[in-house]
C-alpha cells in the first residue's frame, strides 16, 4: 500500500486516502520515456498553435496574397522559406496546428462516442439488439474508408465541418466492435451480477459499472486514431476534397505546393515534418497510455 | 417444525444452446425455516449455483416456483421485484470479480444503501456504511481503499456487507469461502455463523467443500445434473447416506485425521452431458448398483425416514 | 543442520535443495518468496509441501527446473542438487535434457496447460520424440501405451484437448509429465482444479503410477487431505520459510508449529459438528519486509517478546521432526492441540 497516506477525517479518526485511478495511470506513463518525449511534444505543438493566432494575423499572414517575395528559400527572416503566393511558411505551418488538431480530436469525438454507445447497447443486451447493430456496422466495414468519406464529401459538398463528419462516421464501425468486445468482457465479472441483485437498473449498471470499466482499450484506440484522422485529413486535402484553400491545413499545404515541390522542396518539407512529428507525438503517448492502463501490464 | 420462510416448488431452469436444451435445474423442490441454513452441494455443473440464481430472478426460472413468505416471487414485476431484492441477498463466490475494481470500499457498501434509497442523508449513509464495515471486521482505516489492495477474506467481507446493507431476511451464499486460504475460509464462516445469529437470518449455502458444509448447514441437499437426489438434516446425511452419488461424494473427502481409514468409493467415468438428458436415473450410468429399472425410469424424491429424503429406485437403507 | 542416517546416504536423495532464498525484484518492491530454505527428496519419497497463497512453495519447485523468470527473480544464494547435478551450473542444452526426463512437472489448471490446437497423442509423442531419440511412428506408439497407463483408451489419442473433460486432461497431463519415466515428478495442486469424486480418481491414479514408476514426488497442496492421503514425509511453508518438517505421522499427530496447529483448528471437524473453528487470527505477513524476528509472531498465539525480535532456528526435535519456533530452547514449552 504504497500510495498511501493518511487523512483525518472531521471526527478526528484517521484513515487511508488512496491517490486517484488518475495519479496512477501517471504514475505508470512517466515511466514510459518515449511516452513522456511524445506528450511533451504534443503539449508544445498546443502551446504554438495557439500562440500562432497572437503572433500572425490570420487575414493578412495566412491568406492573402503577400508582399514578401515570392518562393524565397528559407532565410533568416522567413526560417521556413515563403510559398508561391509569398506567406511565410512557418506561419502557415503554426497555424494549421489547429486545423489537424481540430480534425484530430473532433474526428475521434464523433467516431468514439457514436461508435462506444452502439457497441455497448449490442455487448450489453446481445440477441437481436446486438444482431441489428453489429450486421450494419459490418456492412460499412466492407467498404474502404477513404471511398465511404470521399462519397460523403461528393454529396454534402467540400467544407471543413463536412470533412470531420465524413472521416468521423467513416469509423465509427471500428469502434463500435472494439466497444462491443470490452463491453462483452467486463458484462461477464460477477459485480455486474451483483449490482443487478442489489436491484440496480440497466442505465445505472451499463454508465457506472460497465463503460468505466470497459474505457482502457476504447481510450487507446481513440489516441491511435487521433493520428490516423489527422493524416486522413491530410490526404482528403492534398486530393481537393478536404480543407479549402486558402486555409493552412498541412495537408492543403501539400496540395498547394505540388506544382512547385520539384524545384521549391522547403514547401514540402515543413508540412510533411509537421504531420509527422504530430502524427509520431500522439502514437508514442498512445503506447504509454495502453501500457499504463493495462492492468496486467502493472507490475 | 419452525415456520417456512422460503418454498422452492418444482423449479427449473433450460438453457438454450446450439446443441439443444441444456436442464441446469431440472425440477427441484424444498423448504428452508427461518433462521437455518439449507447447504447444497455437488459438483461442478450439477446446476447448485443456477438454483441459487433462479431463486433470487438473477436467472429468470424456466418454470415453478419460489414462495418467499408465502408470496411467489416468480411473478414479481417492477416495484415488488425492487423489494424483494431487499428481502433477498446473495454472497459471491468469487471476492475478486464480484467487486468493481473502480469502486472503494466505501462507494462498494454505499451502492446499495443509496440506490435502494434506504437512507437519504448523506451523514446517516456515511454512519451506516462505518457501522457495517464494523459488523463485518474491516478496520474503519480501509474505507478509501480500493479491493484489488486487500486480500481475499478482506474482499469477502466487503461483498457480505454489501449483502447485509439492504438488512435483508435471507441470503444465498454461493461459495462464499471456495477462493480462500484455510485460515481465512475459517474466519469468515465464523463472521458467517455469528451474523445468522444476531440477525435472524436464513441461508442457502452451495458449495462442492463436504466438510464446510456439514460444519456450517442444519439440512444438506445433494444435487446431480440437476436434480435433487438426496436431502436430509446434516448429521442424518453424513452418518446414514442412502444414495450411492452421496456415499461416494462422501468417501471421496480427504481426510486429514490419520486414524480415520475409510473405505473409498470410486466412480465409474464422469458427469454426463446436462443437454437433453434421457428419461431415466441420470445417475445410473456411474452408479455402481444401478439394474434395468434405472436405466429406463427416472425415479422419484421419496421420504424414507422422517425429513430424510432421496431420489433413488434402490436406496441403500 | 543436523540430519539421521538414512538421509546421509547420498545414494537416496534425488532432490537437495540447500539454503535457497529467492526475490522478485520489481520497480515498486522486492518481494522475498523464498528465504533461506532447505529440502530433501528421498529416492521414491513423497513429500508434500502444504501452505497458504503466497508461501512460496511454487517459487520453489519452479527453481528446480530453473524456471525462475529472469528479472524479476534474483536467485541470492543457494544450490539445488538433482540427482547429485547442481542444477544453476547446468548448460541450456542439459537443462533442457534434465527437463521432462529427470524432472517433470504437473500444474494445477488442466485447462491451460495443454496446447489446444494439438492432438493429446502428438503433445505426449512430442516430449518422447525430444527426450528419447525415437521416431514419430515409435513415438506415438509410445505416447499411446502412456495414455492407456492413466486410464484412457489409446484409440483417443488423435482426439483434442477440448474433447476430453476436466478429469480426462488432467490424466493428460500426468501422462506427458510420465512419458519419459521421470525419477523426480513435481505436482503444483494437480486435483485443486477438479471435483470431489474426479480428484479421488486421479489421486487414486498418482498413487498407483507412483509404485509403478518409482518416482519420487514432490506434491505441492494447500489440503491437509490429500498430504495425509498421499505423502510420507511434509513441509509446512509459510512466508518463504519452511516451518516445521517431517513424516507424516510426526507432523500431523505430534504437531509442534503453532502455524501448524492452526491450520489444522482452521479445519472444520469431521468428528463434532459443533465445535468452533479456531482461525488463525490476522493475515499473512506483507513479503515485502524483512522481519527481525519470527514471521509467524503477529498471528502466533504463543509469541513472546523474543519471537518478535529474534529468528527461529530450525530445531530437529528427532531424527524425523524439524521445527523452526523459538519457544522451542524453553524446555517445557508444548503447544495444544485441539
């Protein structure tokens, strides 16, 4: 009982106070370097993208035509070099942070949450509950996500909001099944017997003793899949279909320097770093966080 | 005779799987007065723990009935089934999965109180759960730990005091003790014992351990594939067997008193498969006495002596 | 140490364990498992070590086979002699030759420690193939005759695990465990998995193919039972330490450990229904700590002052009785019975 210290309660009489689930599970990740590098990355990225919209004007900077030369490789006053339309290059990088981060998180805000609350009512209830749910989910996983989110976008036409809807439904079908077996696991413990026989109700049972419970694996995945929204979000709009231009997504970025890329490489390279080191940051804390959720991991 | 607080009637419960209907409890009656324990043992798939459940609704009974009080609880729907949840509690086997690891022990025996709504106030509750954890032995020390820090008999008694929050009238202990160490397994049948006492409670108590229940039971109900094949007061059952499942199941005790040499009874082969079973003695097959009669007809629970019941075409009287 | 004549015969100790003491060594603590323990296998012997969750029995019967896990475990001092070959000084090629030949090993959970996706006759062949040079049609041949010895029709070999029940696997596993006619066979709570009536025929069987192999056994039970069924000789472990060791007879009816004496009160009475059981009070000690005195003290209804701060020898009481509690130097000291 390491992690023990003592409090005393207002009657005077002591008693252990445990650290939270939360101060364990940090406990375990600090021990993961790689994990701890990726976080710190992560946070610094954060930092930047947010301090872009102090540092550059977004009008003037990031989308308009720039008096500052055109295609100039990087130098002191540009570090990044500037692009065909004379933008720096590193204020077009900073600021798209938040795009890919945006995408990021919403994208897997909307596949984590429709995809958990299907794959529980299915682990839950099994039968035809279950039949119904996991059969359709089935049927949109035979079809390749890329060609599911770019008919999307085809139909509802190109925007940012539509991007994030198309890749977000897109796995939903993913999660649900991974939400559907750790449901399954943790309906099989007795304590959710032994809640029923203390007469608490399904809702009550299924939000308090089985999604908490059933979170570690759904949580991990959500983390990898921060990474692969963001690249996904980067394809769409290197092919025309995601972000519009003249908005910095890193992947817009790609698509715009592509005439330009043979003799200008700088244009590439800084948003290609971009994804990558983002893309890197969020998988390592994703492997430290697997690791410090596993309980058999724990030693 | 005392009065009858529980009434089991010819219950039942199938299972459906893909290889047809699986008889877990497969039409088994008794009665348990109030304030005894009734001990049901048998091995493993023999259907003790699925009884157990049916009677609680934890399995919703394929037929019969359960009169508790006199009332049937098979037909209890939405509020009565809530206040009979309250009446009738159930002890885990299993003090490691039974409790959820998110839980402390305080959140673990407050559950209970505070979803049956018992009390409201939040410095009764705190009150009430400090004095359970009093009645079951835990130190008021441990009331922020979490139960995968605390050993197995401590978790046990967590899981009692859960079951005693609700001050329920009867309890089915499904294995209470089988995950634990001798030593513990003792304490916590004492707590057991003594609860029964102070409380006036009655106990259904399963397990396949044949020295714990003799120490612990007043009846004995021996099961098989299902059904009820002998049933008798505890000295009764042990000194004077008539089934041949139980003279086996009791010879097969290890003994630690060396001076005790007892003649074994060895079976022929194993439990057979519970999925539609034949028409007949389900025992016959290891049965070292079975004939004709039991290989073609089921037999019937009959009264040889007073209290003292069996389920056999020739019982070894 | 002090032992009789017959055990100085080195002809008849297949397994000498001396001053083992083994720790796991994690980032959070050093849990010590073993400490300090000393163990002889007679030539066709069966000793049972009986202890609670967390003794440190299997800690010490993987160590014989060298299976400790490397980290965590740090093996600080001891040897371990089979067949007179001291086992850490062993080549990766020996050892794997001593595995299953000289020393095999039964585990507790059937259901687990057979490979599903093999047939039970190619999982016994396997062993016989690796250990005895034969070829696969020979070996098979083999492993078929070794199923018929634990009671299962020959003709079942080509069948899988999961086709057989929980009795029938684990007469499975006795089998490749017999396969190669091993001198020393280490059973970790091989019936614990198994029902009443199944584990009286497969403890039936142990005894049988006992005298038919001339194995010496190690049985590793938390059943005061099945030691008294099936040992000769007994070793009470508790916390890493063997407490009081002997014959069977010595140790059950002229019990000299309090720790001993309370598992035997923690039993129910087969003889009067009616009579409390005396647990053991509090818990098993925390493995993380090294105690100053007897580790058994803060649970010992006899402890005195000078438990608490001194170690207990070991006292062999007779040739055949060993005993580790300090109360023991105070000539009139006896513990009670019930």
């Amino acid at each position: 009982m390491k992690f023990l210290k003592k409090e005393t309660s207002s009657d005077g009489r002591s008693r252990y106070v445990k650290k939270s689930k939360l101060q364990e599970v940090w406990h375990q990740f600090k021990k993961n370097k790689g994990a701890v590098v990726g976080l710190i990355v992560l946070i610094l990225i954060f930092v930047l993208a947010v301090a872009a919209s102090f540092i550059y004007d977004f009008k003037t900077d990031i989308c308009m035509l720039s008096r500052n030369g055109r295609l100039l490789t990087p130098c002191l006053e540009h570090p990044f070099g500037t692009d065909h339309m004379g933008r720096s290059v590193l204020a077009r990088v900073l600021y798209g942070a938040r795009y890919s981060l945006l995408i990021g998180f919403v994208v897997v805000g909307i596949s984590t949450g429709v995809g958990t609350l299907l794959g529980a009512l299915a682990g839950y209830y099994g039968g035809k509950v279950e039949t119904i749910i996991m059969r359709t989910v089935e049927i949109f996983l035979m079809i390749p996500n890329t060609l599911l989110g770019i008919v999307f976008v085809a139909v509802f036409g190109i925007s940012l909001t539509n991007l994030m809807l198309a890749l977000g439904l897109s796995t939903v079908p993913h999660f649900a099944r991974n939400a559907r077996s750790s449901v399954m696991t943790v309906r099989g413990n007795e304590y959710v017997e032994a809640a029923k026989a203390l007469g608490v109700s399904d809702f009550k049972i299924i939000m308090k003793h089985i999604l908490p419970n059933a979170l570690s694996p759904i949580l991990v995945q959500a983390t990898t899949r921060v990474a692969s929204a963001i690249i996904s979000a980067a394809t769409f709009s290197f092919l025309g279909l995601g972000v519009p231009s003249p908005l910095p997504e890193w992947g817009a970025m790609l698509s715009d320097a592509r005439p330009y890329m043979r003799d200008y490489p700088h244009l590439i390279v800084f948003p290609g770093l971009a994804i990558m080191i983002t893309v890197l940051a969020i998988n390592l804390v994703g492997d430290g966080l697997r690791d410090a959720l596993d309980p058999k991991l724990k030693r | 005779m005392g009065e009858v607080l529980l009434e089991v009637k010819d219950l039942k419960k199938y299972f459906e799987t893909p290889k047809g209907l699986l008889h877990a409890v497969d039409g088994v009656s008794f009665t348990i007065e109030k304030g005894k324990t009734l001990g049901i043992v048998g091995e493993s798939g023999c259907g003790k723990s699925t009884t157990g459940r049916a009677i609680l609704r934890l399995h919703e009974p394929t037929s019969g009935q359960v009169l508790f009080q006199g009332k049937d609880v098979t037909k209890f729907k939405g509020k009565e089934l809530r206040e009979m949840r309250k009446d009738m509690q159930i002890i885990f086997q299993d003090p490691y999965s039974s409790l959820d690891p998110r839980m402390t022990v305080n959140q673990l025996i407050r559950e209970p109180i505070v979803t049956n709504k018992l009390l409201t106030d939040k410095n009764d509750i705190e009150k009430r759960v400090l004095e359970l954890m009093e009645t079951v032995g835990l130190a008021e020390r441990l009331y922020n730990t979490y139960p995968h820090e605390l050993d197995g008999g401590r978790r046990q008694r967590i899981g009692i005091a859960r079951a005693l929050a609700v001050n329920p009238k009867f309890i089915v202990c499904d294995e209470p003790v089988s995950a634990l160490d001798v030593s513990i397994q003792a304490q916590v049948l004492n707590l057991l014992k003594e609860l029964q006492q102070k409380l006036d409670l009655t106990y259904i108590f399963i397990t396949h351990n044949l020295s714990v229940v003799y120490y612990f039971a007043d009846d004995i109900a021996v099961m098989y594939l299902g059904e009820l094949v002998e049933k008798a007061p505890a000295e009764e059952l042990f000194a004077h067997p008539v089934h041949p499942y139980t003279q086996a199941l009791l010879s097969a005790i290890p003994n630690p008193d060396l001076d005790v040499k007892k003649e074994r009874i060895l079976l022929k082969g194993e439990i057979s498969s519970p999925i539609n079973p034949p028409d007949r003695c389900r025992f016959a097959k290891r049965c070292n006495y079975a004939c004709e009669d039991c290989m073609s007809k089921a037999p019937k629970l009959v009264e040889i002596s007073p209290n003292h019941f069996v389920s056999c075409h020739h019982p070894l009287v | 140490m002090k032992h009789n004549e017959k055990i100085d015969n080195a002809e008849d100790i297949v397994l000498d364990i001396q001053d083992l003491a083994i720790r796991y060594v994690t980032d959070d603590a050093t849990t010590y498992a073993v400490n300090h323990i000393n163990l002889r296998l007679k030539r066709q012997g069966t000793l049972g070590l009986v202890g609670e969750t967390g003794a440190g029995k299997t800690t010490t019967v993987l160590s014989i086979l060298n299976l400790i896990p490397d980290p965590p475990g740090v093996i600080d001092s001891g040897k371990i002699l089979v067949n007179g070959r001291d086992v850490h000084k062993l080549s990766p090629k020996e050892l794997s030759e001593m595995r299953g030949k000289e020393v095999a090993m039964i585990f507790q959970d059937p259901m687990t420690s057979l490979n599903p996706v093999m047939t039970v006759g190619d999982q016994i062949a396997e062993s016989i193939m690796l250990h005895e040079g034969l070829s696969k049609q020979d070996a098979y041949k083999k492993a078929k005759e070794t199923l018929e010895t634990v009671g299962i029709s020959g003709e079942r070999a080509g069948d899988y695990p999961h086709q057989f029940s929980g009795g029938m696997k684990q007469r499975v596993v006795i089998a490749i465990a017999l396969a190669c006619h091993p001198n020393i066979l280490i059973a970790d709570e091989p019936t614990t998995a198994l029902d009443v009536t199944i584990q009286a025929q497969v403890l039936e069987l142990m005894k049988k193919l006992k005298e038919d192999y001339k194995t010496s056994t190690i049985m590793i039970t938390h059943d005061l039972g099945i030691v008294a069924e099936i040992c000769d000789e007994v070793a009470v472990m508790y916390a890493g330490q063997i407490v009081e060791q002997g014959t069977l007879r010595e140790v059950f009816k002229n019990t000299k450990h309090p720790y001993t004496e309370g598992l035997f009160n923690s039993l129910p009475n087969m003889n009067d229904r009616n009579s409390k059981l005396t647990p053991i009070r509090g818990l098993t000690p925390d493995p993380t700590i090294i105690y100053p005195g007897c580790t058994f003290a803060e649970r010992c209804p006899y402890a005195t002052e000078r438990c608490h701060t001194e170690k207990p020898q070991q006292k062999w009481i007779n040739e055949n009785h060993m005993v580790a509690c300090g109360r023991y130097d105070e000539p009139d000291f006896h513990i009670e019975r019930r």
